[in-house]
C-alpha cells in the first residue's frame, strides 16, 4: 500500500436535520477517522432549500447553518467543509470557488446515499463511490419504487450491510458490485466510560423515518414496527428502559403504549441533540438496547448499528435486534442479538452475572472490527484508492 496522503472529499449530512447527534457522529466517524490517518479531507454537504428551517429562511441565516458552524468549528473542519444549498453557488463555511479549488485535485470522493450531484465537483474525481448507510431501502427504492439513487454517477459501491449480495439476503443488489464495510469508530473520540447515569439499557430512535415498502410478500418497516412486539419487555424485568425517542405527538396510541408498559421517554433533541450530548447519553448508560428498523431485520442484510458501535466503544454491553449480524461479529459477551422477548431476558441476566468482563468485551469488539484505523484503511485498499 502506498502510505501518502490522500486527497479525499467526503460527502454526507449533518445539517439538513439538524439536532441529531447520532447522524452527525455518522459523518464524523470518517471525517476523524480519515484525517487521523494523515489524508487531507473536504466535507460538503448539499442542502435542499425546503430543508432550511425555519421555513423561508435564507442558508446564512438559517438553524441548519447554525448548527453547521458549531459542529465544523468544534472538531476543527472549519478550513475543510461547506454547507452547499443545492442548485446555487452559496455556502455557508468554504466559498463555492474555495471548495472547487480544494476538490480539484481529489484522489476519490465518498458520496452518502449519492447525494452531492454537482458536476462542477464531481467530474474530475477518478473514483467515486457511493456509501450506502441505509441498506435494504436504497436499494429497494432504486428497484422497486423506481426512484433515481444516483447510482449512475459512481464508480464504486460500498454498504455497511454485511450480507448483501449473499443467499441470506433477500434484498436486490441493483447489478451494483457491493464492497460491505462496518462502521468506523474513532476511539479516541469514544473512550471507555466510568460513571453511569442512567442505571437503565438506553438507545436513540426515530419512531418512523419515512415510509414503509411491500416487496414479494414482505413488509420493509420502520423501528415502530420492530419495537411494538416488545412493548412489555419492562414489566417482564426490574431493568430499566430509557428511550431517547423521535416520535410525533400524534402517534398517541403507542406514546401511550409505551408509557403504560414502563418504557421511559426522552426528548431527543435535548439529550442526543448535540454530538456531545449524544456522546455523554451513551457513555453514561448501563448498556444498549438497539432495535433495528424492521426492513433491516426481514432483509437479514446483516446491518449494525453505529449508534450500537459506539455503545460498545464506551465500554457499554449491547443487546441488538437481529438482522444477520451474528454471521460476522462473534456473540456472547460484550454484544447479544436477540429475536424474541425471552433471549432479551436471558441477555440482561448474563450481563448482570458479570458485568466488568461483558464492559471489557464490548471495548475488545469495538477495537477489532469499528476502529478507524482498521476499517478506513481497508476501505480505502479495496477500492484501489492508492496507485
């Protein structure tokens, strides 16, 4: 492998809904993660004007700037990304002419859900690839709902779901040649964590993202569906259960459900709206209870959680929805999947029997499989990002 630096630009959101700690930790992760392996990095990222809030704002004045700004400024990007407003030359952060000149002579461009579509940035970029965060959807959007991914535009295809492609998977792979990655972690940015302060298995959720697909007889739903079958699970245990929950008022029938069954509801904005915030709610967590949308489990495409995988950088157990992880990540201490209410159970029981070793394991698998400095550089390799 040549060891020089690299010119890359990495594209991704974090701005178009701001306050969502977890996302933009998504976007980070390889941000720090590639600047830490000594590449040069550019972030930009497109924005809709009907994403700008409050609505009619112009982008300088708008929240999602705002929250652009403190995130740049407070990791040290604020020389390297631009918030661009999609169909225009305005940015908030680098000049449109400054992002041109700084992505003239980029070496490989890694586009999220292949959302930067600007020819002026994209035609001189030799390897494009396309980062698919959200497996099983994107896919089944581009196949089924006919709707333009943008696959086009690319010339690599990378998924952060491990069994695509394979007989287990029953979601189509679109022709696309699909290189599956995990999720990179920067560890210095997720050290193990000492002091609890909810003594409860915690997670973060959005309640629905957008809508469901049927496909050959098969229901690709959302974390509303998933959860709903274990609404009892805290009455079944003297575990507590906390819930940083994205849902609308108006879902009143399963707020109440939620409430009724002992589930503990937090408001996301405050307390995962931040990347600190998000940071300090799971390391100051017992452990994980992850629920995987429901079309990640039916397609069994192997998705996990990077959410779960800084969890499990902290030092914090994670039980986790299956959806054919278990194939590529070794279970049983530090990290449980899990189908049905009783494995659930059975899970919390063996972590309470020796919690130390379980926080210990977690470190252990974060350190093997989500360190960036794994992950990124093999990523790299495969797509012959180095001459």
């Amino acid at each position: 492998m040549n060891p020089r630096g690299l010119r890359i630009l990495f594209a991704g959101m974090i701005a178009a809904d701001p306050f969502q700690g977890g996302a933009t930790w998504a976007v980070l992760q390889y941000l720090l993660g590639f600047r830490q392996l000594g590449h040069d990095v550019v972030f930009v990222e497109p924005i809709k004007p009907e994403s700008l809030r409050p609505a009619g704002s112009s982008l300088e004045n708008s929240e999602n700037a705002a929250y652009f700004r403190a995130t740049i400024e407070e990791f040290g990007l604020s020389d390297h990304a631009a918030l661009l407003l999609v169909g225009t030359d305005q940015t908030v952060g680098l000049t449109y002419d400054e992002l041109r000149k700084q992505t003239g002579d980029v070496d490989v461009l890694f586009n999220v859900s292949g959302m930067l579509q600007d020819p002026a940035l994209l035609e001189r970029i030799p390897r494009r690839v396309y980062v698919d965060l959200d497996p099983a959807f994107v896919q089944l959007w581009e196949s089924v709902c006919k709707i333009d991914m943008h696959f086009s535009h690319h010339t690599h295809f990378v998924t952060v779901a491990q069994a695509m492609g394979s007989k287990e998977c029953c979601v189509p792979t679109c022709g696309r040649d699909w290189t599956t990655t995990f999720q990179p972690v920067v560890l210095e940015q997720w050290p193990v964590a000492d002091a609890i302060v909810h003594n409860a298995l915690t997670t973060v959720a959005n309640w629905r993202g957008y809508g469901s697909i049927e496909h050959e007889g098969r229901h690709y739903g959302q974390k509303a569906h998933s959860l709903r079958n274990f609404f009892e699970l805290p009455k079944l245990t003297t575990e507590k259960f906390v819930l940083a929950l994205g849902i609308h008022p108006e879902e009143k029938r399963d707020v109440q459900a939620l409430r009724e069954n002992n589930w503990e509801l937090l408001d996301p904005i405050e307390c995962v709206g931040s990347p600190g915030r998000y940071r300090a709610f799971i390391q100051g967590s017992k452990a994980e209870f992850g629920i995987a949308k429901c079309g990640y489990v039916v397609s069994q495409c192997g998705w996990f959680s990077d959410r779960s995988a800084c969890y499990l950088a902290s030092g914090r157990p994670v039980l986790e929805q299956e959806t054919g992880f278990s194939r590529f990540l070794p279970i049983g201490e530090g990290l449980f999947a899990f189908t049905t209410i009783d494995e659930v159970l059975s899970a919390i029981a063996e972590i309470n029997r020796d919690y130390p070793r379980h926080r210990r394991a977690a470190r252990v698998l974060a350190e093997q499989y989500f360190d960036s400095r794994r992950v990124l550089p093999r990523l790299l390799e495969i797509i012959g990002a180095y001459p």
